[in-house]
C-alpha cells in the first residue's frame, strides 16, 4: 500500500530543499555585492552591482574540503571583496598590489614592487605618477618601503586619490577574503551616491522607489555583464 505525500508537505520540503541550497551557494560559491563608494573608479563605479566568486578563495580548513572545495590563493592584480580588518561588519572592495614576502613601496604614486616599478594599464597616468604641478601628499602618494607579512596583502582602490586601503590601515590578511569580484551584472546610476550609503529601512524605501521610477533611465546597459579585470 502506499501513500501521497500531502501537498503541503511537498511545498514545505521543496522550500526547505531551495533554502539549504541558496544558503550553499551564497556560504561557498557566490555572492552578489554592491559598489558604495567611488573608491574603485574609473573601473567600478558606485551602483555596479557584482557577482562575487567565493569558490576559488574557498575558505577549507581540512584534507576533506579541500577535495570538493579546492582553496587558491589571491594574485597580483585581483579584485577582491573582503572584511575590513578594523570593522569585520564592513565588506571593502580593493585590488591586490602586493603579495606575501614582497616589499611595497610608493614613491610619488608609482608603486615599487620589490624595488621594480609596477605596471598598472588598469590606470589612468595621473593615479600611478604626480602630474607637472600636481600636489603631493604623504601616506597617499608616498608610503614607506615595507615588506608585506606571510597570509597578508597590500591592497589598493584603483581610485588612489580617494580610496582607504592598506596605505592607511595596514596589510590585509588572508583570512578576511571573502571572494573574487568576477562580473557586473547590473549597472545603475543614483545619481545621488549617498542612497547607497545611507543605513535603515527609510533608506531602503528610497532605493527601491529609485530603481523602480528610473530603472530603465538609469540603469547603465553598457555595463551589463562586463567581466572585472
């Protein structure tokens, strides 16, 4: 003799089933993440919003997962999102400049890596080299020589006249990496920049009501599925 499951029991399964499943991909391979601030312009702008690879960064901690979970580690010139290291309740998003073992040093914006300039085609000329005229300022556009401690990076926004990273706040340590920003999947324009800073509900209300009075205006479609390099 057998017998039907109840309808019931069947959405509730089926929702159980999609919730364990999202919360998977979201712990292990994927996250979606949004550009605040214009500390990574001209290459990210704020309202880009991002998928973010948390698979090649996967953080194992055993022979077991790092079979089906195999752990990489950040290059030169990699976007990553991670924690702040002086507020871990903070996602950043910042290029990897320096590697473990090597020694960073900025002179007049050009970043010396181990005592070789490093190319940065990613960036316009005036953010790796002081323009005629151009003021310079200490700890911004010139950091002392320092080598970059085992399991850290020195990370840098690509917008190094206005972005806080590791010129300010010390190395990043491997651990607080969270993924790889991998594609721009949506693109939009607040035109004000402060919506998407702004805490709480109300906030949240106004964003919503944003996107749904101007999204077609204002979405950014060249932007739309534009790998991140």
């Amino acid at each position: 003799m057998s017998f039907r499951k109840s309808t019931l029991r069947e959405y509730f399964e089926s929702i159980v089933i999609a919730v364990i499943l999202a919360l998977f991909i979201r712990t292990w391979v994927v996250q979606a993440f949004k550009i605040p601030t214009g500390s990574m312009e001209n290459n990210l702008l704020v309202g880009d919003h991002l998928l973010v690879n948390k698979f090649v960064f996967g953080p194992t901690v055993g022979a077991l997962e790092e079979s089906f979970l195999p752990h990489t580690t950040a290059e030169r010139g990699d976007i990553v999102v991670f924690k702040f290291p002086n507020d871990p309740q903070r996602d950043f998003i910042k290029r990897v400049i320096g590697l473990p073992g090597e020694q960073v040093e900025i002179r007049n914006k050009t970043v010396y890596i181990d005592d070789t300039p490093l190319d940065e085609p990613y960036l316009p000329s005036h953010m790796t080299s002081v323009i005629p005229g151009g003021v310079v300022i200490d700890r911004r556009d010139n950091h002392a020589p320092m080598v970059v401690p085992a399991d850290h990076y020195f990370v840098m926004g690509d917008n190094r006249d206005n972005s806080e990273d590791s010129r300010f706040w010390g190395t990043l340590p491997s651990d607080h990496i969270k993924g790889k920003a991998v594609i721009i999947y949506w693109s939009y324009d607040a035109v004000e920049p402060e919506l998407f800073l702004e805490p709480g509900i109300g906030a949240a209300v106004k964003r919503a009501g944003s996107v749904f009075v101007h999204f077609f205006t204002r979405t950014r479609w060249d932007r739309m599925f534009l790998i991140i390099r």
